[in-house]
C-alpha cells in the first residue's frame, strides 16, 4: 500500500502561483489565434486533502486538471509539487513524475483495451523497470484489495464499468503516488456505481491519508469532498472548506 | 523501463495484428529473398568465370601473326606467316618469359579401331602443356626428342578420348591420324569451356614438326599460327609485353615507323575484363534486388505510421501512466525491427532455398557465402531500424494531453 501520511503537521502538495494557460491555433488563414484558458490561477493544496474541483464545460476545469497531472504544461507560472517547479521539468522528469508520484482516473476508464485486467494494473510498473513477473504479483495483490481477483485474467470489454473504473482505480494506486486525480471518474457509471466508487476514494482518503483532486460537473460527487474548487471562465471563483463552511450532506 | 519488457509488449502489438504484420512482412520477406538469390547468382558466374581464367593458364599473352595490308587491302590478323618456330625459341629466352607454346593448327580424320572422329590437330611443343595449365589424366606429353625427330606421338583431349576410344585405355593404343599410325602417349584432364565458349577437351596435340610434315603441311615452313608466351610473373607483364615487341621487331627487321607484323595479346587483361564484367553483374543484379528491400522497408514505414495513428490514445494512455519518450520510441522501434528481423531470416531461407531451385533446374553454378547472408541481414535490419524510426519518432513525440485526447 502506499505510504500513510504519517506526520500530522500538513504540508504543501501543490502550489499553484499565477498560473496561466493559453492555446495558440492557426486558423485557416494561416493567422495564430490565441486562447486563454486560465487566468493566474493560484491555489494551495495539502497533503490528505480531498479536493473537488467544479466547474461548466470550458471552465478550464479539464485544463487545469491536465496541468497538476504533468500531462500538460503552463504557458506562464509556476506550479510546485512537492516542493519541486514542475514547470521547469524536462519530459522525461514529466514522465517519471507521471509514473511514480501521480495516479490518474479517467472518465472512460482509459484503459488499454488488448490487455488482461491484471496487465493494464501492471504496467505503470513495468515502466517503472520492475520485471514482469514482479509486476504481475504486485497487481494482483492490489486487485485483490479492490476485490477484483477473479476479474484479473478479464479484458476490459468484459468488464462492467464500474469494474473498469476499479481496475482503472488499482492502476493508478499500485506505484503508491502522494495525488490521486480523478477527471469526471463517475461520468460514465449509473449513480449506484457512481456511489460506490466515490465511498472508495472516501476511504482512500480518510483511512490512508491518500491526497485526492477530483473534477466533477455533479454537485452530489463533489459533495464527497472535503474542499470544493469552483472554476468559471478560467478563473477560481470558489474556493472553501466543506468542513468550515456549512456542509452540503451527501445526496444519497 | 527494462527492454525485455518493451520486447513483450512489442511482440504482443505485432501478435495482435497477425494479417498485417504478415503481410508487412512479406516485403521485407521477398527483398531478402531477392538479394540473397541474386547475390548467389552472382557470385556463382563470378566463381564460373575464375575457374575458366584459372584453366587457362596465368600470365600469359597470345601472340599471333599480324594484320598487314597490300596494296591497299587489308588482311585480317594472322593473314600472313610471319611468326615463325625459331621466333617461339627466341622469346622463350628472354629473361622476363618463361616459356612459349607456338602451334600450328589443322583438322584431320581420327580413327581407332571401328570408330573414327574428326577434330582439331593441335601440332605444338612440349612446352605449350605448362603454358596452357594442362594436366594429365594419364601418361605424359610429347618429350623434346619426339619433337625434334617429328615421332608419330600423340596427347588426346579428354572428349576426343572418349568418342575414340570408349571405355578403353588409350595409353600405347595405335591409332590413325589421316590414316597415318601414331602412339597415344597421353590423355589430359578436361578443363570444360573456354571464356569464349569453345570446348576445349575435343582436341589432339602432336609435336609441331610432325605436325607440320606429315599431317597439316605447311605453305611456309617454319611459320605458326600463333603461339602462347607464359611470362615470368604478374609483376613483369609488362616488360615482357614491350621485350618480346622488341625482339620480333628486330628479328623481322621491321624498320622505325613501320608498324608490327604481329600483335601481343596480354590474355591476364583479358581475363581482368571478363573478371569485372561479372563483377559488374553482380552489383547489378544485388543493386536491383535491394530495390525491393528498399520497397519493403517503404511498406513497414507505411503501417507503422498508420499504426501510430490507430493507437495515438493507446500511447496517450501509457504516457498518462509513466512511459517516456525512450520507452514509446523503443517500442515502435522494435515492432518495425522485429517484422525485418523475422522476415529477414525467413527471406535468407527462402532465398537459399530458390537457389538450390535454380541450380537444379537451370543447371547454373550458385555460390552462397555466409557474408551474403549476413550482409542480407545487416541490411534488412539497417532497413527496420531506417524506416521503423521516423514513425517511432513521431509517436514518441506526442504530447500526453493531446494523444489522450485523440478520438
């Protein structure tokens, strides 16, 4: 399992300072277009938060998402995680960050379709430069704490959604990452499973101190949170503590 | 990411998609196929073509009686008879030669027993077997003394034995030249074709003067066809060239300004031409067919570029979780060298085997070399790495949120 949290003084995971994102598109005319899409954007995020970040389509909410995963780069800003200007980092620096620090959760899922359950979960590791029978082991000690063993010699076209999601899930988990992002995870599942899957992160969060940013559209899934985020326009319009501010209960 | 694991995942890309990357395959299949069968063909007209240089004899130059006009006609070389015997025996004590063969040339009338056969009477010296790098199945050349005493003796060509004489051994047999009686003393190992294509086994040698007394007859006596000099070594070809124009020049009195009567043929520059000719032709044909491994090298890019296309998301999805570029490179690059590397070993079998076919079937000498093979190889796998990278390259140079965003 990944390391729990252990010392209770919190500290900085991210730190966002005027961040700034902008497109540049060349039209058919052969001119650039330019298109900002955040807008110095600055935020603070604690190790054992759980962090929802909402906003309408084109909030940059996506945007923003792509840029704390690494997947993409600031036009102007700076961005620390955990105490390091990811800004500043070369691909490869990305790409290890990607692999050890940071698991991602798709809204399809994402995963690689010609593969067994079991071997999506292992290849983080492989990349990782763990052999493969090494790796094998390690995914199936975690699909098995998602209760997923039976599934492990499955492809994902014969797996439910939420199945997918967990599997999805135990890939983002087995490198052990300090961030878990979760790009819209439910949108794809009926609300039961939806349900479940957010009791997952809950306990994710709560039990293993694991930190979690979560982008969602649906008010009910943001709910889960500890702290919401609302974008609009490129912009934090909203940012409290559900534990400070009055709480919404979770919509059952 | 270690590489045994790229090697499966590669292995498991290409697995997936059986049909196509057999088919890709084939190109790279047959342009392998092609080189190693046209380098073997090759090579063999090259070996063919050395074995009848070496057959030959080596360092040797033809000497032949020289083209002259008269009154304005031109004759053909050797239309008069100004090489002579004695001509042979002076050249042969320049210091740069080691000997001549001169000859004289006719055709006559075998018989032995109840067969008979007609073919070329060679009269010539004992010499002229060194010269011309003949050897002895059985017995031994005419001797001096039966030159100079003109003794009815006779060396037979391997085929002339055999038409003459069957299963029979010749040595000491009687036989008739132009009804005249003459001893076999010898029999001489067959060489097969010359360069120019002439059997060379159908043939008889006597001594020159028998030769000229008794059989052929002479309008000029004395005079020869042509004649044979073995120079010293390789290195003095050419001095031996300009002393043996030298001394004809002076012993047929040939004035300054006036022009030969004779040519001096060096046959090792001969021999250095058909040499290149085959050189050239295997260049040619290895040229032609490494087109078509080009071809295929053309059709991997092809399918790896659509295949980089086809699994844009795929590469997004393990950028996401941890791939760096060197990892998606090597990827893509092994699928492209593992698709030349197998079909580069089912192209060099399948192109010894189409060898072996057209030795069979063509009845052509074919030579593979493990050289050819490896070079076949090499150039298959230099084809892969050529062609596999630029798509690799663009599939590693995806940016993550773009390729995961590809629909």
């Amino acid at each position: 399992m990944y390391a729990p949290q252990q010392n209770n003084v919190t500290q900085t995971l991210i730190k966002l300072d005027k961040l700034c994102k902008s497109y540049h598109l060349d039209d058919a005319n052969g001119k650039t277009m330019s298109t900002q899409v955040l807008f110095d954007v600055a935020l603070n995020i604690q190790q054992g938060e759980f962090v929802a970040i909402m906003g309408h389509s084109g909030s940059g909410k996506s945007t923003l998402m792509n840029i704390l995963g690494c997947l993409d780069t600031p036009t102007s800003g700076s961005y620390w995680l955990a105490e390091r200007n990811v800004a500043a980092l070369s691909n490869d620096e990305l790409a290890y960050i990607r692999n050890r620090h940071i698991g991602f959760v798709f809204q399809g899922f994402n995963l690689l379709k010609r593969m067994t359950a079991l071997d999506n979960v292992a290849t983080p590791l492989l990349y990782a430069g763990i052999n493969r029978s090494n790796s094998r082991q390690r995914a199936l000690e975690q699909l098995q704490r998602t209760g997923l063993e039976k599934f492990a010699m499955h492809h994902p076209n014969q797996l439910s959604g939420g199945q997918q999601q967990r599997v999805a899930i135990s890939r983002a988990l087995i490198n052990q990452p300090s961030l878990l992002l979760a790009d819209e995870p439910t949108g794809n599942l009926d609300s039961q499973t939806s349900r479940e899957i957010m009791t997952l992160f809950e306990q994710l969060n709560q039990q293993q101190g694991l930190t979690i940013v979560l982008v969602t559209h649906e008010e009910d899934i943001a709910a889960y949170a500890k702290r919401l985020i609302r974008l609009k326009d490129g912009v934090v319009v909203y940012d409290e503590n559900h534990n400070v501010m009055n709480k919404p209960s979770p919509t059952q | 990411m270690n590489l045994f694991a790229i090697i499966g995942e590669a292995l498991r890309a290409l697995r997936l998609n059986r049909l196509r990357t057999g088919l890709t395959m084939l190109g790279m299949i047959i342009g392998v196929a092609a080189v190693v069968l046209m380098l073997s063909i090759g090579q063999g007209a090259q070996t063919k073509i050395n074995q009848s240089i070496a057959s030959m004899g080596s360092n040797l130059f033809l000497v032949v009686p020289g083209a002259t006009s008269s009154g304005g006609l031109s004759f053909g070389s050797g239309s008069i008879k100004t090489l002579t015997i004695s001509d042979a025996q002076a050249i042969a004590e320049l210091h740069s030669v080691s000997a001549t063969g001169p000859v004289i040339s006719g055709t006559a009338q075998l018989s032995f027993s109840a067969k008979n056969w007609s073919t070329v009477i060679t009269g010539t010296t004992p010499n002229y077997f060194d010269v011309g790098n003949w050897e002895f199945e059985s017995g031994t050349a005419f001797t001096e003394s039966d030159l100079r005493s003109g003794a009815r003796v006779v060396v037979l060509g391997a085929i002339t034995a055999e038409n003459l004489f069957g299963t029979v051994d010749p040595i000491g047999k009687t036989m008739r030249i132009t009804n005249r009686p003459f001893l076999v003393v010898g029999v001489l190992t067959a060489k097969g074709q010359s360069l120019s294509g002439r059997d060379q086994d159908d043939n008889v040698f006597i001594p020159i003067t028998t030769s000229e007394r008794q059989i052929t007859g002479n309008q000029f006596p004395g005079s020869i066809r042509y004649m044979l000099v073995q120079g010293q070594s390789a290195e003095t070809m050419d001095e031996a060239e300009n002393e043996i124009i030298q001394l004809l020049r002076q012993r047929h009195r040939i004035s300054d300004g006036m022009e030969n009567d004779f040519t001096v043929r060096n046959l090792t520059a001969i021999a250095n031409v058909a040499t290149g000719a085959a050189k050239i032709m295997s260049i040619v044909l290895g040229a032609i067919a490494s087109v078509s491994l080009l071809v295929g090298g053309i059709g991997i890019m092809n399918i790896m570029l659509v295949s980089v296309t086809e699994r844009t998301r795929e590469i997004g999805i393990r950028m996401a979780i941890g791939a760096n570029r060197r990892a998606i490179l090597t990827q893509f690059l092994l699928e492209a060298m593992m698709i030349c590397i197998m079909g580069g070993l089912i192209g060099v079998l399948l192109g010894i085997g189409g060898a072996w076919l057209v030795s069979e079937i063509a009845d052509m000498l074919i030579v593979i070399t493990s050289g050819m093979i490896g070079l076949a190889f090499f150039f298959a796998s230099a084809v892969g790495i050529f062609f596999g990278f630029y798509p690799a390259q663009k599939a590693a140079s995806l940016k993550p949120v773009d390729a995961l965003r590809y629909e």
